[in-house]
C-alpha cells in the first residue's frame, strides 16, 4: 500500500478535482448507502466535469486505493483509506487545549 498524506497536511498528494471527485463520492456513498452514477456525481460536484471526467478521476482514485468496485459492474465506493481521508480532511487544523489533552489521556 502506497502512503498517502492527507488534505490538511501541505502536500495532500491529491489533485483539487481528485479531492472534490472523492469528497463528492463519500457524500454520495453515504447519503445513498450504495454506489452511485458518475453522471449523478458530476451533478454534485461544486466545479462542472462531464460523467467521462469523473470516471477518469475515480480510475486515479482506484489507483491510489481510495476507491474500489464492489463487483465488475458496479460503480466505485470509498475504501477504508478514502473514508479515512474524507474523515481526517474534515478535521480542523486547530491545535487542543490542555485540558482536551488531559481528557483524552484518560
């Protein structure tokens, strides 16, 4: 498995478009529990791409294990390692304070 860094650190490893490509996926999964269209995913997506373009990008995707198919002919859906990526780019940059240290420690 091929490291990757994450998007709060300075070099995330993904392109803008993978990353929104993989945010919208996530949401997708999530709100649909299953795979969804690469057309209906180009419709979410805040920047406008074709249907081709986002097969493109879920092909990028799958090569950084961040996205896999299910079955032959199903769409893609988030790996562990996408979801942990959606996840940890949603977390702020924000350091704790002491007494959320102290809290965790115990």
């Amino acid at each position: 498995m091929v490291p990757i860094a994450f998007e709060n650190e300075p070099d995330s490893g993904l392109s803008e478009r993978e990353a929104a490509v993989l945010r919208s996926r996530v949401k997708a999964y999530v709100g649909q529990a299953g795979p969804i269209g690469s057309a209906t995913l180009a419709n979410l997506l805040p920047v406008s791409l074709s249907s081709a373009s986002v097969r493109n990008t879920l092909a990028e995707l799958a090569e950084k294990g961040l996205v896999e198919k299910a079955h032959p002919s199903s769409g893609r859906i988030p790996t562990e390692r996408g979801l942990r990526f959606f996840v940890d780019s949603l977390r702020g940059t924000d350091e704790l304070a002491p007494y959320e240290r102290r809290s965790i420690a115990y």
